[in-house]
C-alpha cells in the first residue's frame, strides 16, 4: 500500500469512528413506510481513488434503497439518448423548494427546475421509458447500474418500491400535473411505476462509490478504459449535482462541502472530488431538507482533511 491509499485509509476510518459516536443522527424517512424499518445506528463510507484504490468503514456493504441518487444515474441515460433536447422539458436551475414541492410547477407551466427534485426526476424518466415498454426501461436502467459498479447483483427492492407506489399521492400530483401541460409523453401511471421501481434500488456504499467513478474520472469508466459519457457532459452532470443535488439544502452542502454529490432519503449522498476520488457515504437519518445528516458531516470531513473541495483546499 502506498502513502496516499494508507492516508485515505486512515482518514475514512477516523471518520467512521467519529460519525458511530455522535448521536445528532436526524430522522429517518417515514412517508415511505418501508423506508422506516431501517437501523438508524447505520454508517458507511467507501472511497475509490484515481487508481482504483478502495477505502471502506463501516456498514460499507449494506444494501440501502439509494432513491434520489438513481437521478443521476437515470439522467445520464437520458442525456445519452435524447441528448441537449432534454432541457426542452427539465430545467437546470436550483429550486431552493422542498424535493418534492408542487408550487413551483404552475409558475413555471409544468417544466421542473431541474432534473433532480422529483417533478424533473419524473420528466427524465418518462424520456427514458418513451419507445419502450416500462419493463424494457428498467431493465435498462438497473443493468446500467450494474455495468457501472461492475456487479451484476445488484437488484430492486420491491418491497420499498411497492411501499412508495401505495402512499405516492404528491408524485402523482406532480406526474399528472406535468400531463395536463403536455411535459410527459407515456401514460402517467408507466411513468411513475418506472421512477418508483429505480428509487427503490438497492446498492452499498461499495457498489455507488464504484458506479460514480465515471463522474469522478471526466466520463470514463476505469474498469473499461472506455467513456460512459463525454467529458464535457460528465462536467456538466457534475455541476447540476453541485448546484441541484440536495434541493433546498444544495448551497449548503456546497458551501460546507464543495463537491459535485447527490443524496437520496434512503440516507445515502454520492459525490466526487474530479479527477481524484469517486465517494458514497450512508446514514439513514436525515435533517429538514431530506439530506443525510451524518453523511453530509463525514463528507465535510473528508473533504477538509484531505484538501478536495473543488474551491480549493
Ligand atoms: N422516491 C422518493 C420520492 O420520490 C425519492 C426522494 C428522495 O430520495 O429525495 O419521494
């Protein structure tokens, strides 16, 4: 091991041991019912550096519902199949409103501010399910998610799924209220069994801080040498994830942590230091904006101690 993997090691260890200490944990998510039923004591943290050195802590290999974090994922697929004609019906600005807000919506005549609160979630799923049959479209994506993390295991919790789809009534607000101003183009009922079934995948700190390495690597993936996307669009997926990726609490999280990073209510938050390290963090307790509390402490952490913010050390 050299100086650099053994220093990472020991500063994701440092943390881990910190953050199973504190005990200003947040809450965890209850308006999906299955979501309720996780430990709350969890934490994990995986680190995969340049060279494809991993440092783990923790619960590193729990499987948790990642969520909001699919997003990411879900429009870079997107992006790969319709291209710049996506932002025809996803805008790219901060909300500064709650994930799952419907207000902003009517202003804005049925365009969602950005592709990450869960109206542009839902718009960015429709593109990618239009032409397929919305199993056709899973599958698409789950295997998307496998071929990135490099693990054909990883699968979709249908429980969570099935739990989200029975008390989903704000996301069929948003779906059918996009409809009526012609944002979605497939029956909205596909649509939003589509964005249930991807938010309810399951992954491991290990198996997200493995499919991030695109982001953190100017859109190759390492274990092909190949690119997922272009480079310019892997920095611009990437500031989206700055400005956007954790809804009203998306200029704090860049404030304190500086770096491109998406979360999911599942407790789970992605993010990257360009060029250097792709992360995926994980404490199911969350604070008022829906953002892992735990996990935006350890990824502050991370980042000062080991000078990555992308404002400069
Ligand atoms: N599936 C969740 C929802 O639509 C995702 C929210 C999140 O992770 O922030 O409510």
């Amino acid at each position: 091991m050299n100086d650099t993997a053994s220093t990472l090691d020991r500063v994701v260890r440092e943390i881990a041991d910190e953050m199973r200490q504190r005990t200003d944990r947040g809450e965890v998510a209850t308006y999906i019912p299955e979501l309720a039923r996780v430990d709350p004591g969890a934490f994990g943290l995986v680190v995969v550096d340049a060279s494809g050195y991993v440092a783990a802590a923790g619960d590193c290999d729990t499987p948790f519902s990642i969520q909001s974090i699919s997003k990411v994922f879900t429009l870079t697929l997107a992006l790969g199949k319709v291209g710049d004609k996506l932002w025809e019906r996803v805008g790219r600005e901060p909300s500064g409103s709650p994930f799952n807000s419907i207000v902003q919506l009517e202003r804005e005549r049925g365009i969602p501010r950005n592709p990450f609160i869960n109206a542009g979630a839902i718009a960015v799923t429709d593109c990618i399910l239009s032409g397929h049959q919305p199993r056709e479209a899973l599958g698409e994506i789950l295997r998307f998610m496998q071929f990135l993390a490099d693990d054909d295991s990883i699968t979709i919790d249908n429980a969570v799924a099935a739990s989200e789809q029975r008390h989903g009534y704000r996301n069929s607000a948003l779906a059918n209220y996009m409809k009526s101003f012609g944002v979605l183009d497939n029956p909205v009922e596909f649509t939003l069994g589509v964005y249930f079934h991807h938010c309810a995948i399951a992954m491991s700190c290990r198996q997200l801080a493995m499919a991030g390495r695109f982001l953190a690597q100017f859109g190759a993936n390492p274990s092909t040498g190949l690119a997922v996307v272009q480079r310019e669009r892997a920095r611009r997926i990437n500031a989206l994830m700055l400005t956007c990726g954790h809804y009203d609490g998306s200029g704090e999280f860049a404030y304190r942590v500086g770096l491109p990073g998406k979360s999911g209510v599942g407790g789970g938050i992605i993010a990257n230091a360009p060029g250097k390290a792709s992360i995926a963090v994980w404490a199911p307790g969350l604070d008022a904006s829906g953002n892992s509390r735990l996990g935006q402490i350890a990824l502050e952490a991370l980042s000062k101690r080991l000078g990555w913010s992308i404002f400069g050390a």
